[in-house]
C-alpha cells in the first residue's frame, strides 16, 4: 500500500504543501517519545488537559479556551497504557495516511484502526482486546492528537462533510483554483473542508451575513441581496459545522468585516450563535482557531416580535428587577424597542415553546431569569432542574436576559421564514438592513 | 406590497423569465374557473387522484407515475369546500409572491396563508375557522397545485434548502453565469433549488457518480477522481432532494451519459438508489420529472462483501430456490460473485443490521425473500409483519433477490467508509472503475 506522494491522484499543489507540513508535525511530535526511550526514560505523552474543570472562558477574548492543565499519558503506568496505545495507533494511522496521499474522515480512522489485539495476559490466559469498539473511543484520540500537536484534525488533511455554502463579492483561491464567488448563478459555493487552505483574493464588500437557514439563504441569494447591500451570504444549514465557523472567523479576521447571525428566534437559534461566536463548551480547544468572538446576532430576537413590554412590566416589580441585575447589571438602561410584527402576525406567526426549548434556554442562561420570569407555573414544574447549571458567560448580558426573559415569559418562538412570509421585500429591505444600521443587534 | 416584476433586487434574467411563465401557467388554470361561473356552472376543479391505489409502476418507463384515476373539488359540495378554498388561497398566494419578485418556500407558505375566518354559520352563530393548522395541511395543498397545473413546484419559483452538490468537467450557465465546475478548488458547486433553470453549455466526461454521503465525495473530489476518470462527480449528501434528483436526470437525459450510485451497503442505501431509480411512492406524480430509470446502483453490493457462497448455499435447497424464483426468475444464472474484502477486514468493517434495517429491507422486497433467506429465529420473530407488503416492483429482480437474500442471512450492513479506510486508493483506482468496466452494477 506504500508510495510515494502524489505519484497517484490528482490532487491539487496547495494540498501537496498542506501534506508535507502535517508530516513534519506528526513526525517531530513523535520523536520526542524516541529521545524519552534513548534518555532510558520512560515514553510519556503530556497533552493539556480536555476537560470541563479545564476549560476557561476567556473574558478578554471573549473565548472559550482551554486553561493550563496537563494530563500525561504513560506507557508503563498500567490505568494509561491503553490511552497511550491508541494515541499511537492513530497517529500512525495518520501518518500512514498523509503519506498515502488519502483524505480519511473521523469514520475512516475510526475503521482503520479497528482491530483486536491478541496476547498472552502475565498469568498464561490468551487475551483478546480491541483497539477500540465506538467511535466515540477513536474520535477523543483523534481530539488528544489535535491538543498534543497543537493543531485542528483538518491541518492534518482529515476531511468530514461540509454544509456550509458562500456567495458573494469575494475572489478566492481553493486548490489550483481561483474562483469568483459573485458568479455563482443560482447555486452557491460549497465551502471545502480545509478551510484554512483558502487564501482571499479580492473582496467588495460591507458584512457578513451568517443566515442559519439554507432555504433562507437560497431566497436572500435569489433576490440579489448580497449583490444590492454588499455582503457576503453564508450559511451554516443548520448547527454550523467546523468548516464553516474556521471559514467565518477567517472572514472576520482577515477581511475585518463585522460577522451577523440571522438565525431562528428560539434558544436553539440563539446556541447557533453562541456556538459561532464563543464555541462549544465540549470542544473549547478549537475555539481559539472556530470561534468569532465579534460575531453579532442580528435576529430573529424576542423584541422584534414583542417589543420590550413584557420586560419593562416584569422588571417593575422590585425583587425582580434586583435578581435579574444579579445577572447582568444595566437591563434598566437597555434601549426601548418596538416589535416588527402586528399583534395578528404574531398569533399567526408563533410556535408555542416545547419543554426542551425551555430547558435549552436555561442552559444558555441559568434558572434565575427563568424562575423571574415565568408565570406559567405548569411549564415550570416540568423543567428537569440539574445542579450546578448557571449560564454560559457570554449570555450574561443586559440584552440576553431581556431576550431570554421575554421567551420565557410568552413561552413563543418563531422561525426566520415567519419574517420571510411577512415578504422578503420586507425581510432583505427593510428588516435586515435596518438592524444593521441602527446597530440593533447583540454582541 | 404590489410593486411591479423586477423593480427590487437584482435577479437574474433567467427567473424573469421563469416568473412570467409562472404567473401565466396559474392564470390561465385559474380563468377556467372563471367560464364555469360565467356558464352557470358550479366552479369545479378537476385534477389526477394522488392516492397510492392511483399510482401505477410503468414497467415500460420503469417509473412510478400517476394513473388516469381523476377527482374533483366542487365549491358548492359541503365536502369539497374546504379543500377548493385551501387550494384556491394557495394559487392566489403563490400568484402573488410571483408578482412580488418573491421566492417562497412551503414553510413560508404555510405562514402565509395560516389566518382564522370567522364568519356566521346558518343557525346565525359566530364560527371561526383556521385555514391550515399544520404544515402537512398546507404541503398537500400544494401538492394538488402541482398535478392540477401539471407542473413541479420549482416551476413556480418555490424554493426550499439544498444539499446536492456537483464537479466535474461541465460548464453550466445558472442565473446570469457560466459557471465551469472543474474550477472549484477544494469546494464544489452547490445546485441551485430549481434545476430546470440550468442549461448545459459544454461536457466533457464519461459517467456521472452519484456518491451518497458528502464525506466520500470530498475524499473522491479531493484525490482528482472525477478528473482522472472523466467523471461528473455529484453527492446528495444522503436522502436526496428534488433538486438533485432532477439535476441528476436532466444529466442522464441531456448528455447521455450513465450514472452509477455509490451508496451505503444497507437497506436504506438500497432506498436512496431507489429514490433515484423510481421516485418516492407517496409523491409519484413527481416522478416522470424527477426520477431516473437509466441509473445502476454500482455497490456497496452484499456480494461485493461476502461474495455469492451464502446465496448459493441456500438455492441449493428445492424450496427455497422455488419461492425466491416466485419473486424473480433467472437467480440461478447469475454470475458468480467474489468478494473485495478478506475475513478480518469483514469482521472489522461490518456493523450489525437492527430491526428496522431488517423492516426497511421486507419494504423493498417483501417477505418471502426474509422468510426463505432468514436463519435467526429470533431476528425474524422481531419484524413486525403489515398487510399486503410485497416489495416494490423494481426490486423484484434476480440481483436483488440475491442482494437481499445475503442481508437478511448476515444480518450484516456495512458503510462507504469501510471500503475507503481500506483504502481511498482502493474506493478510488481499484472498486470503482473495475466495478465500472466489468459491468458489476445492478440495473
């Protein structure tokens, strides 16, 4: 199975680069282990540690990051034997790969390396032990690796679906190509899995608009929005996958264009965003490369559909006001706002918040603004309460306690289309822009 | 909200067009109405039954369609009212988001036309009626659009999300641009929602490979296959959507060229397969446009994983070999199969078939295929058993007799990626193209 690269295939210069360099990498990681063994020490990987008591939100760069922690994995400690083992194994595995010209996803590796390992335990006994039996298993290897090498699994040429997609006043080059993402037609352009193997060429635009939808997207792109408000149009079809945060951040970054998230008005669209602008909480290593801490939430918020009467009522009453400032002081200097919908568009519009809505906005926030906030005593009594559940850093602002409260308080939720239904006219001329220009939006 | 075509955004010229063909298609199915009132006659409308005892199998053009079986929809029948007002307001809604330069989804839709109608019943009370209540409600009306004006959704400039995505050596021309999808870099070309907007400009290629999952097309794409192999490389990135099912016919038809589908060695890759072959019974009326009769389903083949001993092992057997002539005669002339996999690589790669993959498979062939072909007694006793299943027409074939027989006797499924981790060199040099020349796909 052996050759040499890129005697086969036709694989772009980019990636042949992109090979070399993940080579190297895994290469001089791995040789440390063989001085340890020459120094007659024993072979010890040391790894920052990948867990929750671990992981630090980063209040100046608004990240989640993972704190100082190291974790060491010995071959000659018996309960870290088999950890080291497969960190091993898949490193070979990959290594075996980038020198094989492949492009093997998470599953690849997890089947590459399937196998049992028979041998003879200290007492005599024939023993048979897998590699590993889920994939789950083979994935946090794959994970103990990036954190090891420093790097994110897509450096390492391991590919997995993407389902982002781009259209826009933005020259790139991919591979051997350069593309112009303005001349798409009707289509769009499917952003690659290796996002940072892209180079920016030329660009002409304002923003980046980050619509969660993909049915979304294919009207704003068909009316010519990105053409008329020059903006970049992306979206994440749903939970945005790695490619698409790295491509988006990278856009941020490099094109220092300020990022908005159109997503649905419910606490999943608003983990949408979460997830794009602090990153998950499970996988806090990669937000220091996924993660766009500038990223703003545009809408669909709470107070475009109910205005900010609910809350000024709710906030009148004294003990509230005081428990709802313990989680972000200033929700009485928040700006007032008028809702965009009528009251018959509303009825017509809203979808009446399920349990698990209630307990994914909970997560976000904590129970403090929950239990002020909502008077529907049987929705309550039905949120499983967990210990220990106080919000995510970055949800404790004046503007999410508003939002939040207000969702809890009607119990509503409402999709990006009701805005589109309302007309897209009204959606992409009127909606958007006027967010975006009067600033009414939540960092 | 009236404003007159093409004065807002900045479509392309192309839905100009389409959107004048459009308003005129619903006009004129609407001006019926209109004479039938101006006869003094009852408005009626008269459109195809789109129920299953209506769908019929064409063994001709090997297509589900539509049979000649009709129904009406009276405004003046207590029964029909409802149904003609429903289907009347959606006309009119989508006559209008037509005129309006919109492009609504059937989410949008159905907030569209979601209102309550509160009117006096005979007996002078005050009634208050819903228009629709649920999405399927709304949906169906637009199903009934679609065979009442004998046209696909799409032609309405409907849209909806897209997964499908496309490269090869095509240059297309989508919107106002021509677009060569060999120049894609890493990424590819996304497939615009209204694939009858496409025109073909130039080709240059040998078959079109439908790839089921999105990860295997990536590692296709990214090791230069469909260049090496002049290859129109599509994914549908699994069950696939009306738009790429009618992009992929439109393929077939246009540029004559064949398509193989690569999809999981499961009874739901086998259904995807038939989704492309066949249609969807429950929307057959989609299927004369959206299906294609031509395509092969190139593997993953049982066979190719256990090769043919088992199959033979059991028509050795007088009885059994009798009831699995009854589903499909020649299974005794098939050619021999041997297998791509070694035992280790199967007893690695193969992952155990649940009981709903086992209910999946009798939906395609029916029983008596499990019935004769099924060891495990206790796996069987575990389907639930519905009236009147007997399979699906383009199933009853000897391949798949022998394809199926072999699953319900592993008990096994296996993955796309199993065959790529032995390998991507092996998917891509080896099983693929020789598959492809020696002719071993199932038709």
């Amino acid at each position: 199975m052996r050759q040499r690269l890129g005697c086969s295939g036709v694989t772009s210069k980019i990636d042949l680069e992109a090979r070399g360099k993940a080579l190297d990498i895994v290469k001089y990681s791995m040789r440390e282990l063989l001085e340890q063994i020459e120094r007659g020490e024993k072979p010890t990987l040391i790894m920052p540690k990948r867990t929750l008591s671990n992981t630090i939100y980063d209040l100046k760069h608004k990240m989640l990051l993972l704190g100082p922690e190291l974790q060491k994995r010995s071959f000659t400690d018996v309960n870290e034997a088999k950890k080291f083992m497969q960190t091993l194994l898949m490193a070979s595995i990959i290594y075996e790969a980038l020198r094989n010209n492949e492009y093997p996803t998470i599953r690849d590796l997890y089947y590459r390396g399937k196998h049992s390992i028979v041998y003879r335990s200290i007492d005599g006994k024939r023993v048979s032990e897998n590699t590993w039996d889920e994939q789950r298993e083979s994935d946090s290897v794959i994970r103990d690796l990036e954190v090891l090498l420093s790097v994110l699994r897509e450096d390492l040429l391991i590919l997995s679906k993407e389902k982002g997609k781009v259209v826009g006043n933005l020259v790139i080059r991919s591979g051997d190509d350069t593309i112009d993402l303005s001349k798409m037609g009707h289509g769009a352009y499917s952003i690659e899995p290796t996002p940072d193997l892209i180079e920016f060429i030329d660009v002409d635009a304002e923003y980046i608009l980050v619509v969660e939808k993909d049915a979304v997207f294919q009207q704003l792109h068909r009316y010519g929005f990105w053409r008329k408000y020059k903006a970049i149009l992306v979206t994440s079809a749903g939970q945005p996958d790695r490619a698409t945060r790295r491509f988006v951040r990278r856009l941020s970054d490099e094109l220092k264009l300020p990022v908005y998230i159109l997503a649905d008005s419910d606490p999943y669209g608003f983990y949408i965003y979460s997830v794009f602008k602090a990153g998950s909480i499970t996988l806090s290593y990669e937000s220091e490369r996924l993660a766009t801490p500038s990223a703003k939430f545009i809408g669909v918020m709470m107070t475009d559909i109910f205005g900010d009467s609910v809350f000024k009522k709710i906030i009148k009453e004294r003990e509230a006001r005081k428990t709802l400032e313990e989680v972000a002081t200033g929700i009485e200097d928040l700006k007032p706002k008028t809702p965009y919908l009528s009251e018959s568009e509303r009825s017509n519009f809203i979808i009446k918040a399920k349990t698990k809505d209630l307990e994914r906005a909970v997560e976000l926030i904590g129970y403090k603004v929950a239990d002020v906030c909502m008077e529907d005593k049987d929705a309550k009594s039905k949120i499983k309460r967990k210990e220990g559940l106080t919000g995510y850093p970055w949800f404790a602002t004046p503007h999410w306690v508003r939002e939040l409260c207000i969702f809890f308080n009607t119990l509503s939720k409402l999709e990006i289309e009701a805005m589109a239904s309302k007309g897209l006219k009204f959606l992409a001329d009127k909606y958007i822009p006027e967010k975006i220009s009067s600033g009414d939006w939540i960092d």
